[in-house]
C-alpha cells in the first residue's frame, strides 16, 4: 500500500503520527521504548523538516522520545509529566497550522 501525501501537509503527517504513537504510550498501550524505535529513530529525525515552526515542534519532540523508557523507569512522575508535555506541544503547534488538505491525499493498493 502506498500513501500520498502532498509535502504541503508533511509537517502535519508527522505531528499525526507524533501524537499517535504518545498517546498509545501515555495509556500503556505501547511500551515507552517504541518511542527510540518509531519517532526517535535516526533515519526519521533526520528526514524531518525543520523550516516552519510547527516543524521545529516536531523535531524537538520527537528527538526526546529516545528518553522515554529510561525516564519510565527512574522517575514515573517526571515520565509522566514528559509525555504529556510532548503531547500538548505537538497538539498546540497543530492547533496554530494551517489546516491540511486531507482530501487530497491517496491511498493505493502496491
């Protein structure tokens, strides 16, 4: 399956993405140390833009998320604290963005 996004709405695609994967470890659902395998993974800080403001949200959240199993572990009330502030910055740096064009985007079968 392949996904088409135009680069107009990247920035937001990531802060999706961002907000999935934070939300999924606030509620256990996921283990805090998918944070250093999906959103602190080298290749995808790398990849990411860093022109406009809502980019450099991003950036600077997802290049915390390596921190997060070994915070979990020594201080659960600053974890805690941590994904939460991760959440609300990348909710707020949406909420200031221009609004995506989700109807453009394709899905097609590979």
């Amino acid at each position: 399956m392949k996904l088409s996004v135009p680069e107009s709405d990247a920035e937001a695609l990531w802060a999706y993405l961002g907000l999935g994967v934070l939300t999924a470890i606030q509620r256990q659902a996921l283990n805090p140390e998918l944070g250093i395998w999906t959103l602190a993974l080298p290749k995808i800080i790398a990849a990411l833009p860093r022109q406009s403001e809502l980019a450099r949200i991003i950036y600077a959240v997802f290049s915390q998320a390596d921190e997060l199993q070994l915070l979990s572990t020594l201080n659960p009330a600053a974890y805690q604290s941590m994904v939460q502030e991760m959440i609300d910055q990348l909710s707020h740096g949406l909420s200031t963005s221009t609004a995506a064009s989700w109807m453009e985007w394709q899905v097609e079968k590979a």
